[in-house]
C-alpha cells in the first residue's frame, strides 16, 4: 500500500479526466518487473548543448534518470527539484563525481534540446554530473518499456507515473523510487548501496573503507544531510574494553581459586 499512496497520480491537481487505462495497480507492478533489467548501451540522446550521449557513455557510475516532459507546470518540475535535493545531499556525503543524473524529455516532439535546456536553467539546475536529454519517439518508446513507465496522453498534458530510477553502474536498473516528493534517504540509500556496495569486500583496503563509509555514513534530519558517525567505533570500543574486562575476571578468579601453574614445592 506504501508505494502505490506514493504514486502521483496526474500533473493536474485533481484526477478527474484521468485516462481511464491509467490504473495505478497495473503501472506499480510494470515498474516492479523492471528491477534487474539491463539498459541498452545503444540508446541515443542528445544533450541540451547539442552533443549526442549513449547510455553507454554514462555506464561506470550509478544512474539517476528522472523522466519528464516540460510543458508540465506541476509535478514534472517537483520531482525535478526533489531529485536535485536529494542528489545534492548525495554527492556531498558520497562524492561530488560519485553518480550521474539524467533527466529525459518523454514528450520527443516537444522536448528539444532547446526545451530541455531552458527546463533546467528556469530551475537553477547546472551541475557537471546531471546531462538533460532529448531522443527521438523509436528510442523513448524502448526506454519506458525497460524501465516500466506509465504515461498516458491526456487534456491536460500526460498522466504518468511519478517515478525515478536508479541504475547501477552496468545499466542494470536497480530500484525505482516513487512519489513527487520523497524523503532523502530514498534515493541516497540506494546509492550508497551502489557507490559503496552494500556487500563491500574486506580482501583489500579499499574494500574496508567502502564497508565503514557504507554503515558509518548516516542521515541527520536535523541538518537534512548525512555525516560520518563514530558511534560504530565506540561500539567496538566499548565491547573490546568489556571482552578484556571480563577476560581478566576469568583469568585472576582462576588463579586464585588455585587452578593456576603451581610451584614444586
């Protein structure tokens, strides 16, 4: 029930008019199915600045893809500005070079790189890891198969389903987040588990420090950003001080009970 409440229904306040093949049941479990599918490295786009850019190019970090279209005055622009949010806290607890967003224009005959563009300067959005896109109607309509988008045309603009996705490095779609407003932690925990690896490996330095930033590196809602916390060293701490404790309990009671060493008499 939680994810299906987070699914905004329409770009109109209201949701009469709604396309009727507009089910959100039926879209949930579309998007779900999408989990471990890998993207084509093939797909084509062309950025706002005019310069073309595969999937493919942007493979070897997370993914972020946000899907809009920019005649949208209403939801399209809120969960825009929630990605940047939540990707602004992300790379500054994970690295400012540590994921890439991109935001597609679905509506292809409209959503020029010019549009695209303007989109994001009306926003304040010009960050170096977050390209906005435009394709043409053949790729986009393979790109929402793959990641199990919903959008219907309708008098107002489109409804559609209010969801970002997050990719893995390889182009594996990893986890969708849903909702025009969510919380921080929905898209930096997800990319935590990808930049860090959720089942980081301790065979070499590196792999240690990924599994302490991982589980040390936490969210204060507070200040609205994650911090390193120490707390998991204290622990430690504390339980060594202990074990030590109750070790030498063990050993002097021993002793003194006298199953020590005994000197010949």
């Amino acid at each position: 029930l939680g994810p299906i409440l987070a699914i905004a229904a329409v770009d109109s306040a209201s949701n009469h008019g709604r396309d009727p093949r507009f089910d959100e049941a039926t879209a949930l479990k579309m998007s779900q199915a999408a989990i471990g599918r890998t993207l084509d490295a093939s797909y084509r786009f062309t950025a706002s600045d005019g310069k073309s850019i595969t999937f493919g190019d942007l493979r070897g970090k997370p993914l972020v893809i946000n899907l809009v279209y920019t005649s949208c005055y209403h939801v399209c622009p809120t969960i825009t500005q929630t990605v940047a949010r939540a990707a602004r806290v992300a790379w500054g607890a994970l690295g400012a070079d540590s994921f890439r967003v991109v935001t597609i224009g679905f509506d292809t005959p409209v959503d020029t790189p010019e549009r695209m563009r303007n989109f994001a300067r009306e926003r304040g959005l010009d960050m170096a890891q977050w390209y906005f896109l435009s394709t043409d109607a053949a790729t986009m309509q393979a790109l929402i198969t793959d990641l199990g988008f919903t959008y219907f045309a309708s008098p107002k603009g489109f409804d559609h389903l209010a969801q970002t996705t997050i990719v893995d490095a390889g182009g594996k779609i990893y986890r969708p987040v849903y909702g025009d407003s969510f919380a921080v932690p929905s898209l930096v925990e997800p990319l935590k588990d990808l930049v860090f690896g959720r089942k980081a490996s301790t065979k070499n330095w590196d792999g240690w420090i990924n599994g302490v930033k991982l589980y040390c590196t936490v969210y204060d809602p507070t200040t609205g950003r994650y911090k390193f916390s120490y707390s998991i060293f204290v622990a430690i701490f504390t339980g060594v001080l202990s074990l030590g404790a109750l070790a030498w309990f063990i050993v002097r009671t021993w002793r003194e009970s006298g199953g020590g060493p005994r000197r010949p008499a």
